[in-house]
C-alpha cells in the first residue's frame, strides 16, 4: 500500500514557483481598494491574486471605524491582466472602490 503523503510523492508534486519582482517593472501597479467593514473582504483580494499567481511587492493596510483601505504593488504580466484583476476585485460585495494606477519604474 502506497503513502500518498510520502516525501518523494509530495515533493514530485510541487512546482517551482515564478520568481517575484522585486522593484518596479514596465508592469508594475498599484491596486487601491477601499472596503466597508466585511472580515472576509482581505482573504478574498488576495485570493484573486494568488489565482493570477501574484504575490503583491508591498501591502499598505489602514483600518478605519467603517472598514479598510489596502494599497498593494503588484507586477501582472500586462495590462490586461491588471485590468481583469481590478474588474474581479471590484465584484467583492464589501469593496466599495477600486483604483488600479501604472507605477513609473524611475519613480516609487
């Protein structure tokens, strides 16, 4: 009987992950949400992230008496990818705005 939890079995499974950018890019952008008060709005942003396979160069987070704010510097392949990133925030119930900005590579 086999162990699926084996070392050699689990370890034949994981997949070398992207390497992050670590400074601005010529694709790099900053999403600003603004949420209203919702515990699971946070998960869920960086759920579509981790579904386009990003992880945010920075997080700026900022509770509020009425919810939060998160700026996060994230590096999507293009543009596109950065749009289709802010439609799909921007659908989370609690989110009440949603500003996505190319940041220049000279200046951050």
């Amino acid at each position: 009987m086999s162990d699926i939890f084996s070392p050699r079995l689990y370890a034949s499974r994981i997949q070398p992950a992207r390497e992050p950018a670590k400074t601005p890019n010529a694709h790099t952008w900053r999403l600003h949400v603004v949420c209203s008060s919702c515990t699971e709005a946070l998960p869920r942003i960086f759920g579509i992230l981790a579904q386009h396979e990003l992880l945010p160069l920075t997080i700026d987070y900022c509770r509020k008496a009425d919810g939060f704010t998160v700026t996060l510097l994230i590096a999507p392949t293009d543009e596109h990818a950065a749009m289709l990133l802010t439609r799909r925030v921007e659908r989370i119930v609690t989110v009440t705005q949603v500003e996505i900005v190319a940041v220049d590579p000279g200046h951050d």
